[in-house]
C-alpha cells in the first residue's frame, strides 16, 4: 500500500474494463452456386453410305464436365473462391492488424454511452494491449502501475493516527466512486459485445504474452474470480508505515495479492459496488 496512489491506485479496475473492451472479427461467407453441367450437344447427318456422327459447335464452348464431384470448386470453395458464381457477402468489416488497431477500437469503445463527463478517464492508448496485460497480471493476484487503463486519482491517499501507528483514512473511498459511477453507466451487455467483436485482437495480444495454447477468455475469468476473492473487512482498517509504503498490520490481509489488497482499499461500499457489477461481466462474458 503507497502513500503514492497516483497510477497505482486505480489499476483494480482494469478487469472490467476488460469487459468494455470488445471483440468478434469479421467474416465474409461465401456460399457458391453449384455450377452447372454442361454437355455438347451432337447431332447425326445420315449419309449415303455409311452414317457418320457431325459435331456440331457447342453453344456454351465449355468441355463436358463428368457427372459427380467437382474437385476443383470444392478446393477453391474451401479458399474462399468462387468459380463463376454470385457471391453471398455477410458480415462487419474485416479487423485491423493489433498494431493499428488503436483509432478503431477507441471509436467504437467511446461511442458506447457512458456517463457523460467521466469517460475522459479512460486511457485510450494502446487500449488492448494495455486491458490485456493487466488482465492477465490481476489473475495472478498482481498489478501493473505501466499499464493503467484509467487516469489516476485526483486525490493523495490519506491514512490517520492512530496511538503508535495508523488507519485508513475513510475518506479515501470517495475517490473512487466516479470511476465506479462510469463503469456502472452502459450495460454489461452492451460492453460484452464490443468485447467479443474485438476478441481476436484481445487473443493476439495475449498470444504476444507467450500463451499460443490458451485462450484469453479464461484469463479474463480467472481474473474476475481473483478480485471477487477478495476478502470484505471493516473500513479504516489499521495500518503501518515501516518505509515509504502504508502496509496492512493484520499479517494476514498484507499477504495477499496486491490485486486484491486494491480492492480492501475501496472501502465496503465500493467493493460491494465493484464485485456486483464483476458478476455480471462473468456471467456476460462466459463462454
């Protein structure tokens, strides 16, 4: 715990940004029509003699394809090629490659309707790679001051004396309520689409990480389960300043994660607030 908040202190939330930011690539489907047979015709001249077939010049000029399995249209079919045929196109916009994908995603991520006035707390570079790596840091009980996903607190933290050592000050949980205000202000659903339009972004950004056998979807849910681990404790719990960093003084609640010791900072109506709305992106987002 720091005396220092500034990044630090709001990083806990970058789970449920994680929920905002979106996902699903676009595919164009392509349903050829059969093609059709075409057979030459021939016709029969009688002769004097002996009588002899005449071909007669075919009206299409294509050879006879013999009846059965065309290989070559089933090859070019499965390449994506249609042989002739009209093309059925569906589906949104083919993604951008991750290293510029920063103007799409933060268009359609700041186009849904947040609370008006707070959405300006958002960072928005790098906004995947960023939602990616403190996701998969929060699953492992840690957290990435580098790469915050919000702009930090306008508040210092405050702690109170307390005979030889301190509390926390509850005035410090008023600092996050915007924050929570904000991501509470669009419905989960809402952000769950955008997170599965974007999802094969959010793999490759993972897959950057060294995971090529796992999926991103798990380490979101992984991550969500850390931070509603946390334990729920009275508020002002006391603390202790042995260097430059505030530290929990029951040993127990300064062992755990710094993920979740970010979520004691919160106060119990803020957590409670966070961890309801953590349970509604898990149930959005499982898959």
């Amino acid at each position: 715990m720091s005396n220092q908040p500034k990044s630090r202190s709001i990083s806990w939330i970058a789970p449920v940004l994680v929920l905002v930011l979106i996902a699903g690539a676009a595919w164009y489907l392509l349903k050829p029509v059969p093609q059709p047979i075409a057979t030459t015709p021939v016709s029969m001249q009688p002769a004097p003699v002996v009588p002899a077939p005449v071909k007669a010049e075919p009206a299409d000029k294509l050879t006879p394809v013999p009846v059965g399995e065309d290989g070559l249209a089933a090859q070019a079919d499965d390449a994506g090629t249609d042989l002739g045929s009209e093309t059925e196109v569906a589906g949104a916009p083919a993604l951008p490659p991750l290293d510029q994908s920063d103007a799409v995603v933060k268009e359609a991520f700041l186009g849904l309707k947040w609370q008006p006035g707070l959405a300006s707390l958002f960072l928005n570079e790098e906004m995947i790679r960023r939602f990616v790596v403190q996701v998969d840091n929060i699953a492992q009980g840690r957290l990435i001051a580098e790469q915050a996903l919000f702009k930090g607190l306008s508040k210092d933290f405050a702690a109170k004396a307390k005979g030889q050592g301190y509390t926390l000050d509850k005035s410090n949980y008023a600092r996050y309520q915007p924050y929570l205000d904000l991501l509470e202000s669009v419905p989960p659903e809402q952000v769950g689409a955008l997170y599965k339009q974007f999802y094969p972004l959010l793999q490759a950004a993972y897959l950057e990480l060294g995971y090529p056998n796992q999926q991103f979807d798990d380490r979101v849910q992984q991550a969500i389960k850390v931070l509603l681990n946390a334990p729920e404790i009275s508020d002002e719990p006391d603390l202790t300043l042995p260097s430059v960093h505030y530290a929990f003084a029951d040993a127990e609640l300064e062992q755990l994660g710094m993920a979740q010791k970010q979520m004691l900072r919160l106060g119990q109506a803020n957590q409670q607030r966070l961890k309801l709305l953590l349970v509604q992106y898990q149930s959005v987002l499982k898959r």
